[in-house]
C-alpha cells in the first residue's frame, strides 16, 4: 500500500516550483511518504498520480482542526502505535460539557476558566481548549454556542441529534470550525449535509466499530476529510479495546474509513469526578483526540494536562529545561550554588532534592542540548571550558558573590581543571553522585 | 470496505511468579488489558507501602491518614490490609540508610518478621538503594522469611550475586532494579539467570517516574519491555515488572505544593490523590504488574480503573 518516497518522487511534477511549501519536489515526496504532507498541497499534481498516490498519501490518521484562533485544537496526524517508535503527534485537546441545565453564572465561570487557565511546565503552556455544548433545545443550543464563542474563544463541540439545530447554532460561527456532533446511523445523510454546507468538522458515531466503519466510509465516499470518530464505548475497557483497535486498523491496516481522531466524553461514564479524572488518563494515554470533562476544576486538569505532555512529548528529543539559574527556598548572597545540567530528568531529580532539604540554593542549570551530567561530559559539553564562561555569563556571581561551586560527583575529575579555567578566587567543589544524597550534603555544606 | 477488527495474536508470554500468601503476579500473554486478543489470568497487584520508621516531611494528605501508626510498622501494615484491603504491603526498609538511621540488618530482619507474622497478604521487602547496604540487610531478611516466597529487592548489577544466592536459598523471587534502560534490565536479567536464579523468581523494577517526572521514559520503556518479551519472546524479558511509584509520586512538587503557594493549581489534596491514581493508571496501560501506593484513596481509584479495564464487552471484536 505505502509507496516509498522515492516512488512518490517519480509520480510528481519534478519542478522544484516551491509552492507545496517544501524546497523541492523530493522533500515533498519524502514528507508524503511519512504521512505529514497532503498531496492537494502540489497544484500541479497530475489526475494520474493522484490516483496512483491518493490512498498511500494521506496521512493514516486524518488531521482534524476544531475551532479558530488561539484555543484551536488540531488532533490526528498519528502514524505510529508506540510513542518510542517516532512520536505521538498532536496532544489531545481537554475541554468541558456545558449543558442546559447550567445556570448562567455557572456558564460564564466555566467560560471564564476555559479563557483563563493555563500552566506552564517545561516551557509549554498547557491549557483546556474545548467547551462540548450540549441542549435539546434548538434556540438554547445556538445561544449556548454563541456565549461560548463570546467569552471564551474555546473550540466548540455541538451536541445534538437533529441537523437542523446543529445547522442554526453553527452557521452564525461556521468560520470559527465547530465540531458538529453527532452524525449517526439515523441521521447521516442531513448531518453531513450541513457539514457540507458549512465547511466544519463532524463526528460520527455508533455503537460497533463495524457500524462506525460503515459511517467512515459514507464520509470518505462524499469526499469528507475532517471528521471525528465516537465509538461510544461503555465501559473503560471498551474505551482501550476500542481507541486501540481504531488506532490499528489506521496504522497497520491503513483502513481509511477508521482513519480519523477520535472523541471521548469520560464525564458521562461516571459520577465520581475524582474516577472520571482516572477514565480521561486513559482516553489521553490511549489515543484519543478530544477528551471531554464534567467541569475544570484545576486540581483535576493539571493532572491531565501534564500527561498528555508526558505522552506527546518527542521521545528522541529530550525534554530540556531553560538554562539560567533557579533559586529553590529562598536563597540569599551566601547560599550555596549547585551546578547541573538542562536533561528535565537531572533538573526534576536534583531539584526536588534540594528542594526536599530545605537548605536555601542556587541551582544553576546549563544548557547541553537535554543531555545528562554523564553523556553531556563524554560529548564534551559539560567540560571546563564550556562551564566556565557559562558561569561566567550566568549572572550568578550578581546573585551570590562567593564563588565557590558545586558539580556533580560524576564529574569529580573536571574540578581542578574547570577551577584553572574560572580562575580568579573560584572555588569548585565536588558534590554527590546520586540526589539522594543532596539532602544530607547540603545540610553539612557551609560556606567557609 | 467492511470491517474486521484486527487481532494481533503474541509469541510469548511474561512468567507467572509466586509472591507468598498464595498470590501470583504476572502469566500475561498478551498487552496490557487487551483482554479481547489474550489472557491476563492475575490483576495487576496493589502494594500499599509501610516504612519502618516514622516518615518526616509527607504531604498532609497522606501524613494525616496515617500519623496513627507511623512509628509502628506492624500496625501500619495492619491498618493498610484491614481498612484500606490492600492486595500487598510493600515494606520500606527506610531506616536502614546509612546516611540515615543506619539501623542493622538484625533489627530490619525483626521488623520484617513481626509484620509478615501479622498479616494474611504477601509482604514485599525493599531496601534503600545503596547496594551493600541492602546487600547485607536482604540476605538477613530471605533468611529471616524462609519459605514465605516475600519478594526482596532492589538487586542491582553490583550486589545480585550476594542477593540472589540468598534469595535461591531461602527461596524468595528477587526485584532486579536497573536505571530506566531497556538493554540494562535485560543484562541484568541474564546475569541473575546465569547465577541460577529461575526465571520465574525474577520480578524487574525499571525504574518509576512520576508524572511530569520522567513518567514519559518509563512508559516507553515499559512498551519496548512488553513488546520483547510478547513479540519477539524474548525470555530473558518476560518478568513481570514492579513500579515502586509511591515515593516518586508524592515528591512532586504538583503533588504536594499547596494553593496558598500556587493558587492556580487547585486543592493540594484532590490534586496528591490523582497525582498518584492518574501516574498508576498510566502504569497500567504499559504493563505494570505490581503498584507500589500510599494514598488509600487513590487505591480505590485505581482498583476502580483496573475493575474498569477488565470490563470489556467481547461481542464488538466480533462486530
């Protein structure tokens, strides 16, 4: 089924004209191969190859955007089953039901937190982005979705059956690329319709995976590229057996009519909103696209939020940490100043020690590309005469003028060479190997 | 284009290993919970950790829970088993550090005797993390338990000689604990195989991250870990795999800072419970077969996801 990016290659223009937006017309065939490039994006495509290359190019898992502007969500893109196998493209997008039932304080303070709340967390701005409105009456649905629209900027989710309601409450923000939800057995053909019409996004829904199918393949008959699937799973084991058979018929079956994110409504699963926090981690962990929460209470997202970052994050990339210096329990002029590297792993586990002893420090955190103190010494990076001018330039010795310095007891034998380097008074010394000792370490270190 | 769910079908499978009060962990022939396309025949086990000495420095969420027992291990144990109806204790050998308390390995191996004696459900037994300290405790302590089956770890490239001899003997399954690495863990396995120890007395601790420390490396390391051991049948792969989360967990700053402090970040309690619940149940989905928790509520939690998880509606395979 796949072609390689060389057979690709050959089926295009070979002008090298640009204007897919790849340099030429081999990094193009190259990004098609990989499933990140879609091949409408060549204008000069021949109807020749693109039946030849129409199944193998489009990426496995459509992409889907719902919403415009700032709190937009892309999902899709997906190519691998393991995340360790490349990467997990497009982190879920977290949102919240909002219903009919809600008084019109209640909404406006779900809207306000859906503007508001955001966490910072190895230097990403982490936030839920997604307002689910769900009412069975018509009038109430489209006033719903216009206050969403109004004070959040949120992505929007329509819920209701009737096409007709989806219609009146998407038309008047159709640019804004509301998810219409949902297109069913009963319901397709005028739900699609309005998708049609309107230019946005629609999800489908079943109860079997086969039915699901069925829907995915009406869709991609009418030439339907952005939708969103629900296979309505009823329990969390149907949730993992489902988003894991849908994630494999796309990728290792390139089964088109399944081949698009999903959505997932953990609030309605269970009552219990500490349970419901525990079912959205495994909608986040297993593949789903959008994940739907009961309210967004910040003790409940900042979990979430944080492991969708943990699973989408770039496995051959390490996460790294900014260099600079971070003070941990109020330091001061005399505090001592420990000196590490930007690997999140080091930064995590060092600093939660110092942070764990108590004693006022310095952490100064230096920039080796996100290696470990180790592999960053043996590629030469965390050597003398890069940590020297480092410090130097640190703005440190502003901070805490004493000059003497902690490295790590891995890299013990640099000490007197990066005390030559720094000259002029420093002092280097040798701290422990492992955190755990940082505790104890610095509860004996004194200045003098 | 009609569809058909697609199985996939695995060559191994991970060793069933006895740890004491009749309860085994591990015999999966399949992944995680993929209970459509194989067999999981023993749920993941919840151990609730008990130190045995009084732990400075906890979080309130989980200090009040159990400031009542904390300088008495035996009731500590008790009160994890009888009120929270842990499946497991994990026994924290804190005071044996020696940048600590320092306390010997007779005194360890007489704690560990008084609370194996006052419980109906297996106890695991884990040292500190400096080998030849743990070294010398462990094999007081296989001896000390002889025929229970407790499993004792952590065993590490440099004391698994000293460790499994003892463990062979006394017939205890052994924790083979490696710094997030799959190759390691794999080394270390065959190492302690050479040495004699069964494949079946042999429980891998990969190393646990916490979320939004390091949970990331782990659970890839947990998929390469299952997909050796299920696909390629790797034997020397096929352990079942310990997660010690509880101490990483609860040392998150997220876990633990309170809303006075961060006031963006909600209430510290419900925030420390899903902290832990929400980095287990992760762990479940990549293959733990032990959890090692603190938290009684987040206990029930995960016991709820993994109830949750082995309720599949087999027909839709079928569909």
């Amino acid at each position: 089924m796949a072609l390689s990016g060389l057979q690709i290659f050959k089926l295009l223009a070979k002008t090298n004209c640009k204007e897919c937006g790849f340099p030429t017309c081999m990094a193009f065939a190259m990004q098609l191969a990989a499933g990140k490039a879609e091949l409408d994006q060549c204008p000069y495509v021949s109807d020749e190859a693109k039946a030849a290359l129409g199944e193998a190019s489009a990426p496995p898992v459509r992409k889907v955007t719902v919403g415009a502007g700032d709190l937009a969500v892309t999902v899709g893109e997906e190519t691998v089953m393991y995340r360790h196998e490349k990467r997990f493209e497009n982190m879920p997008g977290l949102g919240v039901l909002i219903t009919e039932d809600m008084d019109d304080a209640q909404v406006s303070s779900l809207l306000g937190t859906l503007k508001e709340q955001q966490f910072n967390y190895v230097g990403r701005t982490l936030r839920p982005r997604v307002a689910a409105i769900k009412a069975a009456d018509a009038g109430r649905l489209a006033a719903l979705a216009a206050k969403a629209d109004a004070e959040s900027g949120a992505a929007l989710v329509l819920m209701h059956d009737d096409a007709a309601a989806l219609k009146a409450a998407a038309e008047p923000l159709k640019d804004k690329k509301p998810l219409l939800y949902a297109a069913t057995e009963a319901n397709f053909d005028a739900v699609a319709a309005v998708a049609k019409e309107l230019d946005v996004p629609f999800a489908i829904k079943a109860d079997t995976l086969g039915a699901l199918a069925d829907l995915g393949q009406k869709a991609l008959d009418m030439d339907f590229k952005e939708v969103v699937l629900d296979p309505s799973s009823a329990t969390l084991g149907d949730v993992l057996q489902d988003q894991t058979l849908i994630r494999r018929a796309a990728i290792k079956k390139t089964f088109r009519a399944l081949g698009f994110p999903t959505i997932g409504f953990p609030c309605l699963m269970t009552d219990d909103r500490l349970l419901e926090i525990v079912y959205a981690s495994v909608f986040i962990t297993k593949y789903a696209g959008i994940v739907i929460l009961s309210d967004l209470d910040p003790a409940r997202t900042l979990p979430l939020l944080y492991l969708g970052q943990n699973i989408y994050t770039d496995p051959q990339k390490p996460m790294q940490m900014d260099q600079g210096v971070y003070p941990i329990n109020d330091p001061t002029a005399d505090s001592p100043i420990l000196v590490t590297t930007n690997f999140s792993l080091t930064y995590f586990t060092v600093s939660s020690e110092v942070e764990a002893s108590k004693v006022p420090a310095w952490l100064v955190i230096m920039d080796v590309e996100g290696q470990s103190v180790l592999t960053a010494w043996a590629a030469g990076k965390f050597v003398a005469d890069a940590i020297a001018p480092f410090l130097k330039k640190s703005g440190i010795e502003e901070k805490a003028p004493h000059k003497k310095i902690i490295i790590p007891g891995y890299v013990a034998q640099i000490s007197g060479e990066l005390e030559e380097e720094l000259g002029d008074g420093w002092e280097v010394q040798v701290g422990v190997r492992e955190a755990a000792d940082i505790p104890k370490f610095l509860r004996q270190w004194s200045a003098n | 284009m009609s569809f058909e769910a697609p199985l996939e079908t695995t060559k191994g499978n991970i060793h069933e290993v006895e740890i004491g009060a009749g309860r085994k962990v591990g015999g999966e022939t399949t992944f995680p919970f993929h209970l459509w396309e194989g067999e999981m025949p023993n749920s993941p086990l919840i151990a609730m950790e008990v130190y045995d000495e009084p732990q400075s420095g906890w979080p309130e969420a989980v200090r009040k829970v159990y400031e009542d027992v904390m300088d008495d291990p035996v009731a500590w144990a008790r009160k994890c088993q009888d009120e929270f109806g842990a499946d497991a204790i994990c026994l924290q050998l804190g005071s044996i550090d020696p940048n600590g308390t320092d306390a010997s390995a007779d005194s360890a191996a007489e704690t560990v005797k008084k609370v194996a004696a006052a419980l109906d459900i297996p106890v695991i037994v884990y040292g500190t993390g400096s080998p030849d300290k743990d070294a010398e405790v462990l094999k007081k302590i296989a001896e000390a338990t002889s025929g229970a089956g407790s499993p004792i770890g952590p065993v590490d490239d440099s004391n698994f000689r000293l460790v499994g001899a003892a463990a062979m003997g006394y017939k205890n399954p052994v924790i083979a604990f490696t710094s997030m690495d799959v190759n390691l863990a794999k080394q270390l396995n065959v190492l302690m195989t050479q040495l004699g120890v069964p494949e079946d007395k042999i429980i891998v601790d990969p190393t646990t991250g916490a979320l939004g420390y390091g949970l990331d490396y782990c659970y890839s390391i947990m998929e390469r870990d299952r997909l050796a051991a299920l696909v390629q049948n790797d034997a020397k792969m096929q352990m079942p795999i310990f997660n010690n989360l509880a101490p990483e967990t609860w040392k998150a700053k997220e876990a633990k800072v309170s809303e006075e402090e961060e006031p963006t970040f909600g209430d510290v309690e419900t925030r420390g419970i899903l902290w832990e619940a929400v980095t287990a149940t992760t762990l479940l989905l990549c293959g733990t077969d032990i959890l090692v928790m603190r938290h009684p509520q987040a206990v029930t939690l995960v016991r709820a996801a993994i109830e949750g998880l082995q309720a599949q509606s087999k027909e839709k395979v079928a569909s």
